[in-house]
C-alpha cells in the first residue's frame, strides 16, 4: 500500500516518510486512532516504505519486485499480529498465522475496516478475540531470525489493546530492546488499555478523524457518487472512512441496531405503570442476548454516541449533530429534550457499565433487563 493510498492524514505521512529519509527510525511505534482514520494502512505504507527502499515521499516509488509483494501483503519481512480466536481452523492455542488467509482478505477488501468486521470474516460471533502468550511465543520466534532480504524487519501489531497481560509482559523486553533493524509498530483505538509500561517505550502517534472533504473525495473516487450523496455520507460518518464505505453498500450495522434502539427507547417510555412495556423490555432483552458479546457491545456504544447526540440537539449544538436516523417514524428532533443535564451522566455510565461487564462474560440478559429498567428511570427525570 502506497502513501498516496492513504486518505490523508499528510502531516503524519510526512513526519514518516521523513524519519526513514533522515535514518531515525524510532524501533517501536504505536499509532493511535479512531475507526476508520487510517492507522492501519499508514503502517502498511511505512512498512512498505522502508522496507522497498522506496523515495519520493507519497509517490512511495523505488523497487518493484518489492512493491509486488506489498500489494498481496506477502513480503518476507513484514509480520502482523492481531487478535484470534479459537474456531474450526484453531481449536486451540490459536495464532495469528492460522488466518493469514481471511488477514489479507480483509486488507484487500476493508483495510480501514474494525474490529467487528475482522471478526464477522472469521466467522466468530460469541467470542472475543485477544492476542495471547501463544502469540508472544510466535513474534518472539519470528524476529529472532535474520530477515529474509538482508534489511529491516517490521511486526504490525493491530489492535494491540488486545493483548493480554501475558502475551504484554513476554513482549515488553522485547519491545524495549529489539534485535537489530527490527521496528514495532503497534496500532490501537485506546492506548489507555495498553500496559504502561509498553507506552513508555514507544513513540506515539495521534491520528485525527478523517476531514469531510478527504472522504467525499474518496468517496467520489472510489464509487464514482455525485457530490451531494458523497457529502451527505461524509457528513454522516464522522470522519469514519469504514463507516462511509459501509454507508455506501447500506451495509452498516447501524441500520439494524436503529431498529433496536428505537424499539428500547420507546419501550422504556412506555414501561412507567406499564405491564406490558415491562414484558416488550425482557422480550427484547432476551433476543439482544441471543446475538455475540462484540455485537453487543457494539450496539452499546451505537446507543451511547445516540444519546450524546440527541444530547448536542438538545442543546443546539447542530453543527456537532450528524447522526440522521432512517427510520421514518423517528425524529431525533423529538427525542432530544429527554435527554438534559440531570440524566446524561447518569445514562452515560449506566451504558459503559453494562459494555463492562458483557466484555467480562457477564450474563447479557441479566445486564440488558437491568439496563433497560434503568433507563425507564432516568428517562422520565425532568430537566433542571
């Protein structure tokens, strides 16, 4: 992937391309960004940057048999580590190595693509990924040997929020101290969930959400859409260029988890003195439950950002909104003055506890029937 491939982010490009040309190459990186920003493909054009010895900045052009390999992510000196699961192909002590094949799949088809993607294409919804010791075992082996043409090596961690104690604790020697030529670049959503200890020893970078006009661009360009729907999209995704993508297909999950959220909301209005709304809230409690614990959570953090918004609504702070619901029946307008500055924190984090204690496999029903009535509560408090 070439620096020209990446949508924008120019001043991280040239801070890099810079630091090759300059031969100060920090040995450990960590890039962190949103979904959808690039971090991903930026470290794939880093990578491919100096392991091809390639010049002329974002032209990124220099030797070609290299730059083939890059195309299908099969370079010899370019490693990638990211979190797995057992399934059929793994049934146990599952490594990176085992889906290398849905990997480049993935980089080909959705390269700013997250983790919930990832995960749908490994065919795993119940199970939450992590990179393990078995992992740490794998990277350590693989960067031990020599690289296969005489330079640089370079290990991609992706999502390396993900690693768990074990696998952080095997690396962190390794990170501080790494073989000769060897460049770790990690990439994360949430650094704050990396050890400290890892942090310390890498040089970070913070990527900001993509400018509207990149992803018209894009957009544009990619599927050949007229401005004003390219721009409506881009207005709609947030800077989030796999949002957008999905947005295009009408392929987001967000569709369906509207319908969910509607249906809850409404449900919660009704349920004061409601028998029934009280059944409709457990009913759908149940069938929320059924789906995988990264669909759940996912859904959750759709609903939090829902509820910020009708809150910037509310507080007419427009030119912040840019959630536009689909379903015709429900107008965010009308929505927005339940929520106000006596129930939003409270809402906020009765949200992130439940998407708390769900990645720690606690019962999804029991959290969801208690969340919903909850939000029965804080939904009926008058503003102050």
């Amino acid at each position: 992937m070439l620096f020209k491939e990446v949508l924008g982010q120019d001043h991280i490009k040239k801070h890099l391309t810079q630091s090759v040309d300059n031969h100060r190459i920090p040995h450990a990186q960590l890039f962190v960004g949103h979904e959808g920003c690039g971090t991903l493909p930026m470290a794939i054009a880093y990578a491919q940057y100096l392991l091809c010895h390639n010049v002329n900045g974002e032209n990124n052009t220099g030797h070609e048999a290299c730059n083939l390999k890059f195309r299908t992510f099969s370079h010899p000196d370019l490693h990638f580590a990211f979190p797995v699961v057992t399934s059929d192909k793994a049934k146990s002590h599952p490594v990176s190595s085992h889906y290398l094949e849905e990997w480049r799949q993935l980089l080909r088809e959705q390269p700013y693509g997250n983790l919930f993607d990832w995960y749908k294409l490994m065919g795993v919804d119940n199970k939450q990924g992590q990179i393990g010791v078995d992992e740490a075992h794998d990277i350590v082996k693989s960067l031990a040997l020599k690289s296969y043409e005489g330079g640089y090596k370079v290990m991609i961690i992706w999502m390396a929020e993900k690693m768990n104690a074990a696998c952080a604790n095997k690396l962190l020697k390794l990170i501080e101290e790494p073989p000769n030529q060897t460049i770790f670049i990690l990439i994360a959503e949430d650094e704050e969930q990396i050890m400290s200890t890892i942090r310390s020893r890498c040089q970070i970078l913070h990527f900001s959400p993509l400018a509207e006009h990149v992803i018209i661009d894009a957009l544009v360009a990619q599927y050949d859409l007229d401005i004003g729907e390219a721009t409506k999209i881009a207005h709609q995704s947030n800077g989030n260029y796999n949002k957008a993508c999905d947005l295009v297909y009408h392929d987001s999950e967000d569709l369906q988890f509207e319908e969910w959220f509607i249906f809850w909301i409404r449900s919660a209005f009704k349920a004061k003195g409601n028998k029934s709304a009280i059944h409709d809230l457990i009913t759908w409690s149940e069938d929320i439950a059924k789906t995988g614990r990264e669909t759940q959570k996912q859904f959750l953090h759709f609903c939090l950002n829902f509820i910020r918004q009708a809150l910037l609504l509310n507080y007419n702070a427009k030119e912040l909104v840019y959630l536009e619901p689909k379903s015709k029946n429900f107008k965010l307008e009308n929505f927005a003055p339940f929520i106000h500055n006596t129930n939003i924190i409270e809402i906020s984090n009765e949200l992130q506890e439940a998407i708390y204690h769900i990645e720690r496999n606690g019962n999804s029903k029991i959290i969801l029937t208690d969340l919903s009535i909850k939000l029965t509560r804080l939904l009926h408090k008058k503003a102050k």
